[in-house]
C-alpha cells in the first residue's frame, strides 16, 4: 500500500519566496534518493499557510526517513525556512 505523508507549515516571517522554492527543490532532489519515495507536491493556501504531499512505496518507508530527512544537510535550507512550532505531520495508507 502506499503512504501519504502530509506536512502542514508556515513559513518563517520575512522568508523570500524564490529563496524557500529553492530550499525546496534541494530537499526534493534529497528525497528522490531515498528508499520508498515516490514523488513530492507543494502547495501554498492564500493565508500563507503550506502543505507537502509526500507519497511513499510503504508506510515503514516513510517512517524510516524521519530521522535522516532532520540530520541531512540537504535539508537545512528548507528547515530554517519554517516557522518553529507551525508543523502539523500526518500519515495514511492508500
């Protein structure tokens, strides 16, 4: 079954928009080498509200990857940019 791994955040205040795009798209390509991924979404409400959907071949795919996506340094980019206690992760089977 896959896994659907949805994160909703803010962005940090005074975050610039093609500096975050591409902290996004390093993280994106970081994924892309992990066991399991499948692809990733983005997307932007008008609040400034985010969400990722990210799909994985299994659920203990996408829960493997919890400690290794905070450590990555491909990722740090992308973390800074989020508004510290803004996140909101859940999973679901297909």
């Amino acid at each position: 079954m896959i896994a659907i791994e949805t994160v909703n955040y803010s962005l940090k205040s005074g975050t610039d928009e093609a500096s975050f795009r591409s902290a996004l798209q390093q993280t994106n390509q970081w994924l892309t080498t992990q066991k399991g991924f499948v692809r990733l979404q983005h997307g932007a409400d008008e609040k400034g509200g985010r969400i990722d959907i990210v799909e994985w071949k299994s659920m203990d795919d996408a829960m493997a990857i919890a400690n290794s996506f905070m450590d990555a340094e491909e990722n740090r980019a992308y973390l800074g940019a989020i508004e510290p206690g803004s996140v909101t992760i859940r999973h679901f089977q297909t």
